[in-house]
C-alpha cells in the first residue's frame, strides 16, 4: 500500500493495467495520478484512487519510466539456453506485497518445455501460491504467462496452479527467508 516511500506518479497517456487482486484487465487513462509502491521485475505495483493495479513493464513510459527492452535471443537457441532464460524471467516475477520474487519464494515447482505442431516452444509452467486463497493468483499467472511469452521463440506459456504439494516455508531459499524476516 501507500507509503511516505512511495514515488508519485501521473498517467502521461492511456495504458493498460491489471487491476489487484482481481487479474481485470482496464485501461488506466492518460492523467491518472497515483503512487508507485513496488517496482521489481520491471513491472509497477501502482496505489490510485484506493486501488492496486499492475503495470508491466512494457508500458512504463506511461509514467515517465523506461520500459522494458525486448529479450534478445538467438532464432537457433538452443532449449537449453531457452530453459534458462524462462528461469531468469520468472525471477522477475514478484507478487505485487512481496519483494521477492516467486522463484526464491519456492513456488514454482515445475518448468517443462515442448513443441507445438508447428516447432514453436511451449513451456508449462506449474506453480502454487503461499496460501491457496491467496487473492494474488490471477495477477501471478498473468505474470508468468506474459514474461514468458516475451521470450523469442516461445510461442505459448501454459501457467498451472498446483496446491499439492502444499507450500510452506522451508521451500523458500535463504535469499527469501532473510529478506522477509523468516530466518
């Protein structure tokens, strides 16, 4: 939420937001004015009129920010090198109250690529959330799914939410546990 901390901001033309929890999708229009009260993973996590919206990275020149330059990658890149990119991406995934990202947080339990008919890449992606009623998994799927389709060479990004086996703390990394008090 709001903080002394957070950065103002004003709406330099129309975009599209994400409205949290709820993952609806609306068009922020030019001249909304607000507060920015995370910014990682290149996305926003914005405070207007009383509510928290999502602003990917792409459209950060909307509030005077640079946005997101596209993913480089070879077209003969290997689905080695493709597998490590969508990990480094998902790492830029964050829930909009946490400041760690949803691998360190140890919800992701599997990554799987394949190919589609045509030789695209498809990746599968299974993930959990801290609690199953969190109210943030929409925003996350969205996340996922739009972070990595960025990647050249992905034409689709399948995002599964998977409760068994339940989270719990110990699949954070040490990384995650310290940042958020835990350890």
């Amino acid at each position: 939420m709001y903080s002394r901390s957070s950065e103002p901001i004003r709406f330099d033309r129309d975009a599209e937001v994400v409205m949290v929890p709820s993952g609806e999708r609306v068009n922020m229009p030019a001249g909304s004015i607000g507060y920015i009260t995370q910014a990682l993973g290149g996305s926003y996590t914005l405070f207007i009129e009383g509510n928290m919206f999502r602003l990917h990275g792409v459209d950060a020149d909307a509030i005077g920010k640079e946005p997101v330059p596209p993913i480089e990658m070879p077209t003969d890149a290997t689905d080695e090198q493709v597998e490590q990119m969508v990990w480094q991406q998902l790492r830029t995934c964050f829930d909009p109250e946490i400041p760690v990202n949803i691998v360190e947080l140890g919800l992701v339990y599997k990554v799987e690529m394949s190919r589609t008919e045509s030789g695209e890449r498809k990746v599968s992606v299974d993930m959990t959330l801290t609690a199953p009623a969190c109210g943030m998994g929409e925003i996350l799927i969205d996340d996922v799914r739009s972070k990595v389709e960025m990647i050249p060479t992905v034409a689709e990004c399948d995002v599964e939410l998977v409760f068994d086996p339940p989270w719990n703390r110990t699949m954070m990394s040490e990384l995650a546990k310290l940042e958020t008090g835990m350890m």
